[in-house]
C-alpha cells in the first residue's frame, strides 16, 4: 500500500478503531505484560520511541508503568494521532509524550532514544527493501543497543498450516462483531495489500535493517512479536 492509501485508511478507521478491536484487547494485554518485562532493564530515565503508536495503546501501558519514562508518538494518520493524544492527556502522561504527526522519515530529533516500539506497521510495506529501510531508519534513532519491540503479522500464506490459522483469526474477528464485509476485505488484504511473510523471513529483514538477534517472544494466531537490539555496526 502507498502511504497515502495507509493514511486515508486509518484516517477512516479511527473514531471507531478501539471499539471494533475492543474484544481482542486479551492479546493486547498479553503483548504489553511481555513488552514491560523484556523492557524492565531501561534506564529509570528511559527516552522511548512509539512508530505507528495509533491511538496509543503500548503507550499508555509503558508510561502508566514507567512514570519517569519519556516518549515520542510518530503516527501518519492524524486522527488515530488526535485519539492518542486525548488519551494521553486523560491518563495523566502528556506532558511526558511528544506527538508527531507523519512518517518516521519526517521525524527529525536531536536525541537518541533508549527504545523503540513497532506494532503492526512494517507489513504495510510490501518491497522488502522498503521494508528493511524501514527497520534501518529505526536503528538509526536508537542510542547503541538500543532495543526494537516489534510486531507483525507472519505466516508461510503457501502453507497449510495458514489456513488453520487464517480460519481462526476470521472466526476470531466474527466473534469479534467485526462485520462481514470487513473480515472478507481483511481476507483479501493479507493476501494483496500486508506483507505478511515467515516469521523467520521477517526476523531476516529486521536483522538487515541494522538489528542482531531478533528473538521472536510473542507470538498469538497471526501475529508475532519480536525483540531486537541495534547492531554495533551502526554506531557513530
């Protein structure tokens, strides 16, 4: 998808966005419970980055947690962004968030962060070498080993064991109350318009963006999650 394809639709989905996925928040939560674990060894003072934050959700859990934490929301869609900001200012932690409306290459800060958090966001972008570019300008923000939390959807879509899981996730969705339409347009879309790749080929392309060791810690139906930490090799 073009990013400004990726923008109007997320632009459509945000007043409704929480609500149409409250009901898969277990997963949410599970992901969050593992992300403040794996992230517990931060400095006390720690500078996160949030890409794609959408309406805020690891935000909101990291800095309830992490009171003396500070963070820049980057979000291409501004609606999703005007959620997250109000959400922010309803749990008490704006004045610890900067909030930048765009894509992460018209982000430019002076600082380097201690981490960074990326859920849902590189499968939109379907040229691998886009997609490892993606990565890199992560790793480029990142203090040295600093560490990448990420999240995507993952399978072998030629495999049988995809199907399994694709019926899952729809019947997931259904039960969800997510309409019809929509999970058959969902259907469609992770075939033709997300990048969804084998864990293993997607740890591959985050490694080649300036990241070693890719564990992947997560993994619920479709989607994975993976903690990575930024190569030597990129260091000024």
């Amino acid at each position: 998808m073009h990013q400004d394809e990726i923008t109007a639709l997320f632009d459509r989905q945000a007043a409704n966005y929480d609500a149409q996925w409250a009901k898969t928040a277990p997963i949410r939560h599970c992901l969050h419970l593992l992300l403040g674990s794996l992230l517990a060894d931060l400095p006390k003072d720690a500078n996160i980055l949030c890409v794609g934050v959408g309406t805020g959700d690891e935000l909101i859990y990291l800095a309830t947690e992490n009171p003396d934490w500070t963070f820049t929301a980057v979000e291409p869609s501004g609606a999703m962004l005007d959620i997250c900001r109000h959400r922010a200012q309803q749990a008490d932690i704006a004045a610890r968030c900067v909030f930048h409306e765009g894509y992460l290459d018209s982000h430019h800060a002076p600082e380097k962060y201690d981490a960074a958090t990326c859920f849902l966001v590189s499968q939109f972008l379907l040229d691998e070498a886009a997609r490892s570019g993606f990565f890199s300008e992560i790793s480029a923000r990142l203090k040295p080993d600093g560490l990448l939390a990420s999240s995507d959807l993952a399978s072998d879509i030629a495999s049988p064991e995809y199907e399994v899981l694709l019926q899952a996730w729809m019947q997931m969705m259904s039960a969800a109350a997510v309409p019809a339409d929509a999970i058959e347009r969902m259907r469609k879309a992770y075939t033709n318009d997300v990048g969804v790749l084998p864990a293993g080929k997607i740890a591959s392309i985050i490694k080649s963006g300036g990241f070693e060791l890719p564990v992947q810690f997560f993994q619920a139906g479709l989607i994975h999650g993976w903690l990575s930490k930024r190569a030597g090799r990129h260091e000024a």
